[in-house]
C-alpha cells in the first residue's frame, strides 16, 4: 500500500496518530517505574534510581544496535512494513513489563522494547519522503507536538492509574502500542517511492557505519556532536524528574504525572503553533539558538527551586526547547539526498541511544551520590545542573556551525529555498 502525493496531507495526519499513541504508552510508565523497581528489587528510592538508569542503559544499548538496521531496511523496503515490527514488539515489551515476576524479567523487557525502537525516526524519514525542504521544520515541529500531547496524556494517566497498582500502566501500554498497530496496519500508507530506494548494505546498517556515513557531510556530522550534548542533558529528565521530584519534594505519583502532563501542554503549544511561526519568521538557526537558550536556563532553574510549584515556572519557559529538534533536522535533512534520509534518521537514532547508554547511568548515578546516605553533600538536583553545561556546550557548538555553512536563514519565509 503506497500513498499518492494528493493524500500527503492524510498520511502526515496518520504518522502524527502513530507517534501520539506511542508517547502515550511510553508516558504512562514513567511516574510508576520507580515504584515498580522498588517492589522487585526491595530496595530504598535512591537505589532505585540507580537501577532506573541500568533499566534505561539496557534499552538503550539494544537501540544503538538496532536502530541503524532498521533506519538502512526502511531505505530498502520502505517506512511501513518497519514502523509496524516497531508497534509490534513494542506491545511485547510493555506485555512483558507488567508480568515481569523478577528484576531480570525486566530488563528483559526493556531489551526487546529497544531492538525495535525506531518509532519515532523512522516518523521523521517518513516526513522527509513526502514533505517539500521548507516546510519540514514545521512538521516535524507537529510530530514533536503529538509526542508532547502523547506526554500530556500519558503521565497523567500513569499517575491516576498507579494508584491502583504499579502493574496497571504497564498493561494499558501494551494495549495502545497493539491499537496502534492495527491502526497503522489499516491506513497507514508508504511514503518511500520505489525509485528513492537503495539495496540494504551491512557495512551502513551499523552503528559505527552509519555514523562514519555521517562525515561525507561536514555540516551533519558537526550538527550531530551538538545534537549528542544536547540530548545528553535532556536525559536528565526522564532519567530523574520522578526520583528528583519524590526525593526533594516528596511528590506522589498523581503530582509527577500532573507535571510531565503539564509539561506536555507546553510542549504543544510550541511545536504545534509556535515553532510554524518561529521557522517562517526566526529561521531554523534562530529557533535552534532560542531552544538551547531557554533550555539552559530551565535545567538551572529545576537544580535551584527550593519549592515544588517553582519548577512549573521552568517547565513552562523550557519548553522552547521544543524548537530545538525541528531546527536541527531541518539543517541536517537539508544536507542529505532522499535516498538517504533513513540512514541519517538511523544514525541519528544510534546517537540518541549513545546519550541513552551514557545519561541515564551518568544522571541516576549524580542524583544517587548526591542523596544517599553517604552523600557528602545533599544536592539532588545535580543532574540538572550537569544538563545546563551540557545543554550550553551544545549551543557553543551550534552557532559557529551554522554560521561558517551560511544556513542562518534556512527555513525562514524571506529565504525558504536557502540551502
């Protein structure tokens, strides 16, 4: 089942389903994880913390691996077939977590979940196939606003629902994901034409291939290590808002879900509205810089807060870092030809997992030394603390390189066909 071009606007509506169904089920699982950890493994909330971060390594390290695989079989047998082997285990992880009897069990779960964890760049490559240069931006920018709505939906879920139990949001991801599934089967068409596709290469279908793949693009490969830094700090929050938030504040699961839900408002309203104002009017470097900025910023102020409600002022100001990805993939696609587009997305992906196998050990690791009972000073929001270096040595990066290739209007209303 392929789509003609007159349905683009039907199979961008498909995709932004597929990824908003996704990040629910992903959101649903993050307020009641600790909890889940800590009846397995009988352990204190600091440890668990620890244990979050090997959980989240294990994932990560299945994806860095699987990840370009999949990104080079979608240049190869096109976006769909990939998406839905990615729903379908998925749904396997997630069945697996919610019966997991053993800590082991869990990790396994989590294992299966990350070899097939190409949703979300395999939606980016998706867009690129079917989205003209100067338009892109904006719509990855709604991509990012489903997963923020995802994220709205799925915390606060996850937070009502662990009130009746750790295992429950687990169960209810494993639905969605198969929902999905069966969503996509029916009306999600193929957005990689026959001619735009190129044979599957073993040496590009792995991590270190695709990203020395990378280096034939002097601009992409640069964007990338600033692109690594970034997401780096970013896993400060998935690897510690919960713990963080419990230790420091003493919040419940409700009240973590309440947050991540109403981070996600936020996400929205920047990536479904602002960021289709900001790439026309500001340019894709523009936005990138006010993302890294802002972002910078909030990660100093989650570390600071001395009071729960202080951190809504932050999440609020920090979701301008939703600017960030669709600048980014706004320059880097620019660079790469459309037979192409899934090896970058799969490269990417692999970095992604590289932050993912470094961060959450490096943050869960911070936040354990900073709060246990050997701890030589308390300081829980070290994480974050560490994000904000992180998060400006990306933006050090970002604006000589873009700079130097001339790209500071790309994207924008008065230059769109800048390349």
């Amino acid at each position: 089942m392929s789509i003609d071009p007159s349905t683009h606007k039907h199979a961008l509506a498909f995709i932004i389903v597929v990824v908003l169904l996704d990040a629910i089920g992903f959101g649903i699982i993050l307020p009641v994880t600790p909890q889940l950890i800590i009846d397995l493994a009988g352990v204190d909330l600091s440890n668990a913390s620890q244990l979050g971060g090997y959980l989240m390594f294990a994932y990560a390290l299945m994806q860095f691996f699987a990840a370009p695989i999949l990104g080079n079989l979608g240049d190869k047998f096109g976006r769909r077939p990939i998406i839905l082997y990615s729903l379908i285990v998925l749904a396997v992880g997630y069945a697996m977590m919610a019966f997991a009897p053993t800590l082991l069990w869990l990790f396994a779960a989590r294992m299966v979940a990350g070899a097939a964890s190409s949703t979300f760049s395999l939606a980016y490559a998706y867009i690129t196939d079917i989205t003209p240069e100067e338009k892109r931006a904006q719509r990855f920018g709604m991509v990012g606003a489903a997963f923020g709505g995802g994220f709205i939906l799925g915390p606060v879920i996850g937070g009502l629902l662990g009130e009746y139990g750790a295992r429950l949001p687990f169960i209810v991801a494993a639905i969605l994901a198969a929902v999905n599934v069966v969503y996509g089967y029916l009306v999600l068409g193929e957005s990689l034409s026959l001619a735009n596709r190129r044979p599957f290469e073993l040496r590009r279908a792995n991590p270190m291939g695709a990203l020395v793949a990378l280096q034939k693009y002097p601009l992409v490969s640069g964007l990338a290590l600033a692109y690594f830094l970034y997401m780096l700090g970013h896993l400060s929050l998935p690897s510690t808002w919960t713990y963080y938030t419990m230790e420091k504040f003493a919040w419940s699961e409700w009240q973590v879900g309440l947050s991540l839900g109403y981070a996600g408002v936020f996400m929205i309203i920047v990536q479904a509205f602002l960021i289709r104002w900001a790439i026309p009017n500001l340019g894709a470097y523009k936005a990138g810089l006010i993302g890294l900025l802002t972002m910078t910023i909030g990660f100093s102020g989650y570390a600071l807060s001395t009071e729960g409600w202080q951190l809504y002022g932050w999440l609020a100001l920090a979701a301008l870092s939703g600017f960030v990805s669709p600048a980014f993939q706004s320059i880097m696609t620019s660079q790469v030809p459309a037979n192409a587009q899934g090896e970058l997305q799969g490269a990417l992906s692999s970095l992604n997992s590289v932050t993912s196998i470094v961060g959450p050990l490096l943050m869960t690791k911070l936040f354990s030394t900073y709060t246990g009972i050997d701890a030589s000073y308390y300081l829980p929001g070290a994480p974050f603390l560490a994000a904000a270096l992180l998060t400006l040595a990306s933006l050090i990066l970002f604006v000589p390189l873009v700079r130097h290739f001339g790209l500071t209007t790309l994207g924008r209303r008065d230059n769109a066909t800048a390349s």
